[in-house]
C-alpha cells in the first residue's frame, strides 16, 4: 500500500472521530441543558450569581469577556421562571414546564443535530438528508395507512394546506405558472370548509393565496338528519353545482376527521366520491387521524386514506417537543409539487424532519401505537365511568371508538330540576347552565390539572367540558388514576351545582321581600347562588354621596360575611361584571337556609347603616347635648342657691350649718342618651339600678338564635349535620345595639362648667357613654357595691 493511500485513510478515520467527538459533545450539552432548565436545581456558586439577573438588567451592554456555557443556562433558566417567582412564590419554579420524557428529549436533540449536520459539506448532506426525508415519510406513510404518499413538513400547522392548495391552482389551471394570478380571473377558484372547522383557516387560506374571501364557500352542518357537526353533503353537491353553473371552479374541499371543538368525523367516503365527481381536491385534517394507526379503525375515519392529502400533528399526539406537523399528499408530477412549495432543492429545509427521524426510530412502530392506543382506552374509561353520574350528560359521536368525549351538566335526570330537557329551558336558565359548567371545566382543570379538560362553546349544545387525550395525555402524562379522580371531582361537583340551581330562585324571591333594603342583582354569567346590593335608606343626600355612601356600606358588608363562620363564598364578583356595589354569593349545598342567609345580609347591612349615622352624627349630637346640659347645670345651681340660701354656701360656714341642721336637696341628675342626643331625669337609673332605655342581653338578635349547638351557619336543622364542623356564635355590630348614656349632676360648681368640644374627640373627653366603660352587669356590681344614697356624681358629693 502507497504511503500516501495510508494518509488518507488515517486522515478519513481521525475525520470519523472528530465527528463522533462532535456529535457526543453536541449530546451531552443537551443533556446538560435540560438539567438545569427541567429540573431547576442550580449549583451553589451560580445560585448567587444569578441573583444579581433580573428584568431591569435586560437588555444590558454586551459583557467583553463573555460566559460560559452553564452561566447563561442558569441565565435561561432565571428568566423562564423569574414572572412564576414574583406572582406565585418559589413553588412553581421547580416544577417542570411540561412533561418531557424520554423521546422528548430525542426531539430536542434532532434540532440540535440539525444545526451540527447543516455545516457538514454539500454532498455528504445532500445523502443525509435525502435519507432522513425519504425513511420519514415511509414510516409515516406506513403507520397512518396513506399509501404512495409524499410527505411535507412544515412548522404552522396550516402551511400544509396552503401549499397542497397551491398545488391544486397549478394543477387546474394550467397556464398559471406563466400568466399567474392573471388566469383566475375567467374562473373564479371555490374552496369549500365545512362550517365546524377551526375559525379562521378559510380566511388565512385565502390571504397567503392571495384570494378574496369570496373564493370561499362555507357549508352547513346537518341540522334535521345526522350529527350536528357533519358537513351536509347533499347541500354541498347542490352548491357545487351552482357554483359550476355560474363559471366558477371548485378547487378545494377541507373536512374534518374530528372537529376541533367536539371530534366529530365528516361522511369522507361520500366526500370522496363527490369530490371525484366534480375534480375537488379533498383536504382532511382532525385530531381523529391518529387512529388511523390503531389495528381496529372506524369506517368514518378509515375514508380518510383515499383523500388526496392530510396533516397530521405527531408532535401532540406523540408528546414530542418542537416536532413539525405533516402533511400527506399525492401527486404524479413532482415539478408542480417544486412550484408549490410542497418539495425543496435545498437540503437545508429537508432537515426539518429530523427531530421527528430520531422520534419515531427510539419510539419504534409499537411505541407509537402504544401511546394512541393508551390514549383512546382513557377516553373510552371516563364515557364509561360518566354514564353512572346523574345530572352529567355526554355528547359522544361514535361512543365505541371516540377519542374525544364531551360532558356538561344538565338537570335533565335530576328529580330537584324542571323535570324537561335542556331545550326545554328558557334563554336564561340555559345561560346559567352554561356559567356552570364553565365553571365545573376551570374546577376540573385546575383540581386535576394532569386530566387536561378544558371547556368549548357549541352552538347546539352551549358550554361543555372536553376530555381529548390524544392531545393532551402524552403531553400531561395522563393516567387512568387521574381520570378517576376526575370522576371523584365531579361527584362532588355536581350536588352543589345542583343544589345552587335550584335555590337561585328562592334566593331572588328572598331578596325581593326584603326591598327596598335589598336589591337582586340579575347576572347570570356568576356561577353561583346570586348577587345581591344593599340600598341605602338614606333620604335628601344627592346622588354621588349617595353612590359613595352605598358603596361604604356593600364593601363593610362584604367583609362582615367573609368573616362569618360559613363555607359559603361571598365576593365583589368578576371584573367584567357592570354592576357595581354588589355582593356575590357563591355556590351552595343543599342543605342551606335561603331565608336565613337573606335575613343576615338585611340585618347586617342595616346595622352597618345605622353604625355609619351614629359615628356621623356623634360630634353634632354631643355638642347640642353639652350645651343643653350647661344650661340645666346653670339653672340647678340657680336654684340651690334659692333652695339652700347664701349661708350654706360659704365654705367653713355651710359646712357647720350642714351638721348641725342636714338640708335633703331636691335638685336630681341628669343622663344624656347619644341615641336620641337628649337629657333625661336619672330618677329611673337611680330607683332600679338599670341605665333607661338599654336593652337587655335577651333582646339583643344574634345571627345563632335559629342555628343548633354545632351547626354552621346558614344551615337547615338536622341537615347534613355529620359532616358540620363545631362554630362559634356571631352577632351584629354592637354600636347600634342599645343606648349609651352618661350621668350629670347639678352640684357642680359654675367656675367647672363645661364648654361646647370644637371635635368630636374633644367631646369624648367630655361625655363617655356607659356603654364603653362596661356591659350592664357591670355597671350594675359597682352600684350594688355603694351604699344607697351615697351614689357619687359630678360634684363629689
């Protein structure tokens, strides 16, 4: 062997291992990557470091003597998390961002050698990529049964569409690669979609084509005969033709092998068919094609491998991060295919499949089928487990083979209801309907966010919750463990949703009675028992103090019964609600008393009210009373000194005549009552030892006088007392709950009269009422405790 052939494989085998090197570095920097930015665990000597990155510092100048690698990750990794640290604490930052397994990472690691391979030279990557791409579409086409299919991949899912649309103006209209757009104007291209297709594809179709928006004809689902969310197919034969009459051409068909909202399947097999007839292309998408991959298929969706093209979204289906979506065509002439940007002469673009190349090879052919066939047994798990559920009604297509199953609550089965269907309802009981379920899906959701329900809008069947784990299950990981905790979930849903539809009636019936201190606010978007505003009874105010007092009240109020012992839900409602000043009360069990809870919001507000006058007229009221009061004091002393004469009132003179001949005066005290801000005579206090005009402890009203030992508040006797909980007793406000009142006496000298206060806490200095030194039984031990007649007053007597 020649020296120089010896070089030249040596230089051959030190290239293969300087690639080796490369691709083993390229795969443990991934590896490195993912373990700090999945896990979240930082190093010790980078936690500090990353401390000083936050939002202010970005963007900053460009550092000169640069980082390394695991500085900027924790970088990374600080602001992915840096908004969950300032909203929801450090709990959330450890937790991953989603659940990437193991083949997860294999897709990671497709983008990072797809990057490593674009440098390689133009040959050696024109053989690589011309092997990924055609192994790729192979297994594709294999596993998804679309035999003799080409193979196109591209990152929006909608691309795909737009570029076998493309493909399709090429194909009809033969002089358009020369005159363009040019020749569509002698016949008008149609793009057909059925009216349950995702919004907004027909219209982003006709923009990246650059056709005007009436170049798209939507079709009607069945509304007498088949499925509500079926394209009708003997109307669009009927339209087609008019279409063909008016010297237009039909171009394009999209349909639906599962519709976005409830997984429905188009009749593709009669598509089919009628797109032969005319020369339609047939375009099929949906999240149902995945079945296609499973040993027993639907004939529904089974029609779908005769269309003339499909996308199919592996990466959701799969739980494949970053994975491209495919489509599916056929095509004889590869060079309309080039001209519609279905096919690429540069090797750079093929590479897109590569990620989903390394995917399908560690998943393997098993694997794939694997985790559809997982998927759809869940689906199949929760239907069966929901047919046991009162008041839970499903809306399945093909309730043997759907991946996707739709639920509501309805009070159809429920003996409590109106005893009539859904339909039966009036617009408003169906809007309520509907704020409960959505409100049952965001429970759901958020309970058991590893279900992965969310809630949809239809139009015949109004909010339900669907459950598609085809596009959620290999993502969230689903288990059949946590379709079971759905189903315990919504066994404890469902009473109380129940039981709040039924008493939302009562519970504007209640409030009605209680006008015009209650108002029964009509908001049917709030999932719960009602809202409720209390009115001010105040008269002579205008309108904004008015306004500004109501609101005072409702949000003092709203505080008062958030901190009642109850399990009920009280709050300001949503922010998109128009009324203002209203309290929301929230869901409810059976077992609550509508009047009671009613009786407690009057009364509490009430108390609230008056509480509000008393503090406002306090000062006003104490300075009448203490001028008042200077006067009575002025004329008692007047007629002491009449009474008793000048002698008495000397100081060492009075007191001898006072021992030897005792002089009983006449003059009595006086009490002042804030309440009615008047003087009165202290002959009752004195004679039965009792302040006039307080109210005794027995007449004193507490929110506990219906309520049981042991029973929560707002609960009907005997009702659901196993699982009531041990609570305190609870009473309105106490400043409104009695009269206060302090005693004057009139043997107070003039030079210690009392002057008006300037405020009012200038006239709390003055006047203190009983109330706020003690409760009745104490004011009445410390007369006790003085002898009768020597009660001490102003004077020191």
């Amino acid at each position: 062997m020649e020296p120089s052939d010896m070089g030249e494989k040596g230089s051959k085998a030190s290239s293969l291992i300087m690639v080796d090197a490369a691709l083993a570095q390229v795969g443990k920097n991934l590896n490195e990557a993912m373990r700090i930015l999945g896990d979240g665990q930082m190093e010790p000597d980078a936690g500090t470091e990353s401390r000083r990155f936050s939002r202010t510092s970005i963007p900053g100048p460009l550092q000169g003597d640069g980082q390394d690698v695991t500085t900027i990750l924790h970088l990374v990794h600080h602001l992915i998390h840096e908004e969950e640290d300032e909203e929801d604490g450090s709990d959330k930052a450890s937790q991953p961002i989603q659940n990437v397994g193991e083949q997860g990472h294999m897709a990671l690691l497709g983008h990072s050698l797809a990057a490593y391979i674009s440098v390689l030279d133009r040959e050696r990557l024109r053989k690589l990529t011309t092997r990924i791409l055609s192994d790729t579409t192979l297994w594709l086409c294999r596993i998804f049964r679309y035999d003799n299919g080409s193979a196109y991949f591209h990152e929006d899912d909608r691309d795909g569409l737009v570029k076998v649309c493309r493909l399709a103006i090429n194909a009809r209209y033969e002089e358009y690669t020369t005159e363009g757009y040019a020749v569509l104007s002698s016949r008008q291209p149609v793009i057909y979609q059925s009216a349950s297709c995702r919004p907004g594809l027909g219209q982003h179709l006709c923009n990246q084509l650059g056709l005007p928006l009436s170049s798209l004809c939507t079709v009607p689902c069945n509304t007498i005969f088949g499925s509500q969310h079926q394209m009708d197919v003997a109307l669009l034969d009927k339209l087609i033709k008019e279409d063909t009459d008016a010297g237009k051409l039909p171009l394009l068909l999209i349909a639906n092998a599962g519709t976005p909202e409830a997984g429905h399947t188009d009749k593709l097999s009669r598509l089919k068919e009628l797109c032969d007839q005319h020369g339609i292309w047939l375009h099929v998408e949906g999240v149902n094609l995945a079945t296609l991959a499973l040993a027993q298929v639907t004939s529904a969706v089974m029609g779908a491998a005769r269309s003339d093209s499909m996308t199919l979204t592996p990466g959701r289906w799969l739980g494949l991060p970053a994975v491209t979506a495919v489509t599916l065509y056929r095509h004889e002439d590869p060079a309309l295919s080039l001209a519609a940007g279905l096919t690429s002469s540069q090797p750079v673009e093929k590479l897109r499949a590569l990620p989903l190349w390394l995917s399908l090879q560690y998943l393997g052919h098993n694997g794939i089928v694997q985790k559809i066939r997982h998927a759809a047994a869940l689906s199949q798990h929760l239907l069966l487990k929901l047919k046991s559920l009162t008041c839970i009604r499903t809306s399945v297509e093909d309730e043997q083979n759907s991946p996707v199953v739709l639920f509501k609550f309805s009070q159809e089965s429920n003996a409590g209801g109106s005893g009539g269907s859904v339909d039966g309802l009036c617009a408003g009981e169906k809007e309520v309907l509907d704020t409960l379920n959505r409100w049952m899906g965001e429970q759901l959701a958020q309970l058991v966010p590893a279900c992965g329900v969310d809630v949809v809008e239809l139009e015949d069947e109004g909010t339900c919750v669907r459950f598609s784990p085809l596009l959620t299950a290999a993502v969230l990981g689903t288990q059949q463990e946590d379709v079971d905790e759905v189903v315990q979930k919504l066994l404890e849903l469902v009473p109380m949703m129940s039981a709040t539809m039924n008493l939302r009636q009562d519970f504007r019936e209640e409030t009605h009675r209680h006008a015009p201190s209650l108002t029964y606010i009509e908001e049917l978007s709030w999932p719960g028992l009602g809202a409720v505003r209390y009115e001010s009874q105040a008269e002579g105010a205008d309108e904004s103090r008015s306004k500004q007092e109501q609101k005072k009240i409702n949000d003092a109020l709203l505080t008062k019964l958030q901190e009642l012992d109850t399990d009920i839900f009280f709050s300001s409602g949503p922010e998109f609600v128009t009324e203002e000043n209203c309290i929301f009360v929230g869901m409810v069990t059976d077992d609550v008393d509508v009047s009671e809870l009613v009786d407690t919001i009057s009364t509490l507000g009430r108390d609230i009210e008056e509480s509000g006058r008393l503090l406002e007229n306090m000062t006003e009221r104490v300075r009448k009373g203490i001028l008042e009061a200077e006067l009575q004091l002025q004329k008692a002393n007047e007629e002491k000194l009449l009474e008793e004469g000048m002698l008495r009132q000397l100081p060492v003179v009075g007191s001898v005549l006072n021992w030897f001949s005792p002089v009983e005066s006449s003059i009595k005290g006086r009490t002042f009552n804030l309440a009615a801000g008047s003087l009165d005579s202290t002959d009752v206090t004195y004679s039965t030892k009792v302040q006039a005009g307080r109210t005794s402890l027995q007449d004193i009203p507490t929110l506990s006088a219906k309520r049981l030992s042991g029973q929560r508040l707002f609960r009907r006797p005997g009702a659901g007392s196993d699982s009531m909980s041990e609570t305190s007793s609870i009473g309105p406000a106490d400043e409104s709950s009695g009269v206060e009142s302090f005693t004057m006496s009139p043997n107070i000298h003039p030079s210690m009269s009392m002057s008006p206060p300037e405020t009012a806490e200038h006239a709390e200095a003055y006047v203190r009422p009983a109330g706020l030194l003690g409760n009745p039984e104490q004011v009445e031990a410390e007369e006790e405790r003085q002898p009768e007649g020597q009660e001490e007053d102003l004077s020191g007597r």
